[in-house]
C-alpha cells in the first residue's frame, strides 16, 4: 500500500491506494480518501506507512494506544456559515466593493463569531483558535491582532453605500428577489458607557430608559433579506427617518414603484407626501389619536367582515386616492380595557403620594406641586386621564384633588380592541392589506434575533464609525441566518437558524495520531448522523464537503 497524490485546484489531496494483480495486469485499488493535506503531512503519512506494513486491505498495523485524537476544535457550525458566505459570493462582493482579501476573511470570520457565538472583537481572537476557520481561510496573517479586525470594520463601513447597492444586486440576481413590498421598522440598543457621539436618551424599546442608546432602522424584503440599514442616534424619533429612507432607496438601491410598509409613528402628512413623491404606494398604521376624531363616529355603522377567528375588518374610503381600513381584534378589546384600568390605577398611586407629601408639609408651593405631578405622570403618558385644572389657584396649599376625565375615558373605550391602517391601495380588500401589514410583526423577530442571538447590545464601541460597523456586521450575520430559515422553508421545514445551528454543535474537526515510534497525524472530522446529512441538504450544502472541509 501506498499513499497516492493528487493535486486539484492548487491542493494536494492523498489516497491511500493498494496494488494487486488481476488477469495477469497491476490494477490499483483505492482503499481511503484523506482529504487535503499539506507537504508536511504528506511525508508524515509516507514515513510511517513505511514503518507500518499492511495486514490485508482494511487494516494497517497499529496497537490501540497509539492511536489517539488531537486538537479537536469547533467544526460543525463555523463550517456551515462559511460555507454559505462562499456559496452566497459574498467574498465576490466584497471584493468588488474595493475591500482587500485580508480584510474580507476577517470580516467573514467576525461576521462567522456573531452567528455561532458572539463575543467582543478581543476575545475572537482566542475564541479563532477553538475552530477550524483557520484552515478555512487562506489570506489570514501569521500573526493576528485586535487592531487588524478594527481596521476590517473601518473598511466595511467606509464601503457601506457601495456594499449595500452592490449586494442587493447580487441577491436579487441570485436569489430571484424583489422588493414590490419594503418593510422598515426601528429598534433601540443601549450602550455601556457614555463616550459615543450617537449615544442619546430616548424611547427605549429595551425598556432601558436608564441607559444612553442608538437606534438602528432596517429596511426588508417580504422574505425578511436585509436591503439596506441606517444607525440614528438614540434620540431620533421615527418620523424623522422615513425620508432619508426613501431618498437611499430610491436613489441609491434603484428601488422603484414598491409599497412601503411602516410601522406608526412613521406617519405624517409630509413623509405620506415624500412616499407620493418617489412613486411609493403606502400601508402605514396610524395612532388611534390620530383618527379617533373620523373612526369613533362611524364605528356603529361600519360593516365589519370577519376575516379570521379574532379579527373583522371594515373600511373608510377618505377620497379618491386614500382609505382607512378599521380592524377590530376581539380579543385585545378586552386586553385594552385592562390596560387602561391598570394605567388609571398607577396615575391615581402617583397622584396620592404627592397628595401626602403636601399634606404633610414637605410640598406645599402649587408651582412646585403641579411641576411634579405634571413630570411623573407625563413620564408614564398617564396626564391625559387627570383633570389637573381643578388644582386650586392658590400660591400654598394644605391639599388638592385631580378628578378623573371621565369624557377622556369614555371616548378612548371606544376604539378598544381599534387599530386603523392608512393606506393609497384602494384596489386592495381590506383583508389583502391587513394580510400584508401583519407580515411587519416578523420584522420584531428580526429584531429580536439581531438582538439576542447576535448579541448587537450592549454596544461597548466608543467611535461612531465603530458602532456602525459593529450594526453591520450585525446585519450580514443577520443574512446568513435568515438564508437558513427561507431555504429550509422552502424545502418544506419550519426551523430557526439557531436551532439548526445547535443540531452540528458536536461536530468537530481533529487529526487521529497514529503509530508508536514513528507518528502520522491525519485530519478527521466528526461522523456526521443521518438527520445532519439531511440537513445540509435541505439548505443546499454537500456533507462531503464539511468532512473534507472544503468550501
């Protein structure tokens, strides 16, 4: 037996491969693939199986101590992120954006860490040393450093523009996407630390209100790929951001003739004429204060139609060119009421403790008393129930009542369970949009797996730049992910990307050291199961490929 090399696309791949005679001629028999090895490898393998000879065809001679497995690392998971950023080509678009090879693989490797296990830029380079990316990778530096992966970062985000036009290009080409629908939406992340430029106090959806923070505005297909993103500061409000949005999109990522699907506190008469203006048709919800005034009356005359077991929709044609379609969930009738009453409750405990520090002397100017209850209760969006009118105009006093509004109450009762969309789709049924409109609560999830699985908070970085590169990187794992999800969905199975990933968390790659005075070292990788096999098919990837790593 001998150890046969073949040389592939620039690498060396052994065969072990036996001679034998049949018919009178030398035939060959292959007996076991190695995979790819390097020079150093190659002249182990051949050193000992010159002090090992062979028993019969399936064996080599060896004692059972001297067989042993090394320097096991992290395979299965890493193995499938890479694989799917080389089968995506993000590589390819990366570099046509001007970034250096160098700089691609760390960004991949950063990018990599974010989907399987998130940690601070210091600790990936240890966290690197635990899996088989090195070998993944051909343009790493012998040496790597922290700085070398901050300057990947900086790259990334001085290329943001150009990288994101280049590649919703490239998937719509690959992927056969559109964009005839685009839901945005906002987050908030908090910060530790308070050196960031961007860092501001704001509505925190973290309920973090403690916390400095940076919101981050995403723009998605109906399949949830990412097509671009934007980091605001902590204090941006919603409306603000919509026509920048729409300026990038149109311009920049050549969207056209879409319909533009937000969230409300999006919507103003100058961001409704903004979307008229780029050629936009429009689904937004509005804030029941804003339509109270048009719904409230005509609720008792609208027809609603029942389009599912806890909802009924109906319909306001406000002209020609604009409608408001009513839906009422009969279920959050009741989770609205007690919401309300709950909010009441804790208005009248606010109201009753500064009661009692001004009957007990500690509050008694009536500026000084109406600042406060005006600050707590505004805090809680609770002012509006109370009649603070009825405070007597006194300068000193002893006590005071806030009577309840009941008229506010009984006029907010009546869109319980209400929530009105806003939309230019006339040619639409009030049940096709709500249809549509609802498939902005995956953008949450979008969120919260952004959030929570790829760890974007808390942010420690402290330049601007950083942090939106930081967004970034988020966002391109984000990618990766959501591919997992739409291609197992579209072969029939309902999974999460972190899900999937768990199932290869026992796959590692190591070498088996074989022999006794003289040792050979070949690379392993862990036996994949049937079930994993059939996963790496279900998102298009070979298992011969992870347990031969190749890529």
């Amino acid at each position: 037996m001998f150890l046969k090399v073949e040389r592939r696309g620039g690498k060396s791949y052994g065969v072990l491969v036996h001679n034998y005679r049949a018919e009178g001629t030398i035939k060959q028999k292959r007996i076991l693939a190695l995979g790819a090895l390097t020079d150093d490898e190659i002249l182990s393998i051949k050193n000992w199986l010159a002090c090992n000879p062979l028993i019969n065809l399936n064996s080599i001679s060896t004692t059972f101590e001297a067989i042993e497995l090394v320097e096991p690392v992290m395979h299965g998971k890493v193995y499938i992120i890479r694989a799917l950023w080389k089968k995506l080509q993000l590589d390819k678009v990366l570099k046509a954006c001007g970034l250096s090879p160098i700089e691609i693989d760390l960004i991949s490797i950063m990018v990599t860490n974010r989907c399987v296990e998130p940690s601070s830029k210091y600790h990936i380079l240890t966290w690197l040393l635990q899996t088989s990316l090195s070998m993944l990778h051909h343009n790493l530096p012998s040496k790597l450093n922290e700085n070398q992966l901050y300057r990947a970062m900086d790259s990334l985000y001085r290329n943001k523009v150009k990288l994101e036009g280049e590649l919703w290009r490239h998937l719509q080409r690959m992927l056969k996407l559109d964009a005839k629908s685009v839901f945005y939406d906002i987050t908030s992340t908090y910060f530790e630390g308070n050196s960031c430029e961007l860092a501001a106090y704001g509505y925190s959806r973290d309920h973090r209100p403690d916390k400095l923070q940076v919101n981050l505005g995403i723009v998605l297909t109906e399949e949830m790929f990412p097509i671009m993103h934007e980091v605001y500061p902590g204090n941006t409000v919603d409306k603000a951001t919509v026509e920048g949005i729409c300026t990038r999109l149109h311009d920049e990522l050549e969207v056209r003739n879409c319909t533009f699907i937000g969230d409300r506190g999006m919507i103003t008469s100058d961001n409704i004429e903004i979307l008229k203006r780029y050629g936009y048709r429009y689904i937004i919800q509005e804030r029941n204060s804003e339509v109270i005034d048009i719904v409230a009356p005509m609720l008792a005359r609208l027809k609603f139609k029942r389009v599912s077991e806890k909802l009924e929709v109906s319909e306001i044609i406000l002209s020609d060119e604009e409608k408001l379609v009513v839906c009422r969930n009969l279920e959050k009738v009741k989770d609205d009421r007690r919401f309300r009453e709950a909010q009441i409750k804790r208005g009248i405990q606010i109201i009753e403790e500064v009661k009692r520090s001004v009957e007990s002397g500690r509050l008694v100017v009536r500026d000084k008393i109406f600042k406060r209850l005006i600050k707590k209760l505004s805090q809680k969006k609770l002012d509006h129930y109370f009649d603070l009118s009825r405070i007597p105009l006194v300068e000193r006093l002893q006590s005071f009542e806030c009577p309840l509004r009941e008229d506010v109450i009984a006029r907010e009762a009546i869109m319980d369970g209400i929530w009105v969309l806003r939309t230019d789709l006339l040619e639409k049924t009030g049940e096709e949009l709500v249809r549509t409109y609802k498939k902005l609560n995956a953008v949450e999830g979008v969120f919260r797996e952004i959030k929570s699985v790829l760890d974007l908070r808390p942010i420690y970085h402290r330049l601007a730049d950083r942090v939106r590169a930081h967004a970034f990187l988020c966002v391109l794992s984000f990618l990766l992910l959501n591919y997992i999800e739409w291609k197992a969905k579209k072969n029939g199975m309902e999974i999460t990307a972190e899900r999937f990933l768990e199932k290869f968390t026992g796959v590692v790659r190591g070498h088996i050291e074989l022999g006794v005075k003289k040792k050979v070292k070949v690379a392993k990788v862990s036996r994949l199961t049937v079930e994993q096999k059939a996963l790496l098919g279900v998102i298009g990837l070979k298992p011969s490929g992870m347990e031969s790593c190749v890529v």
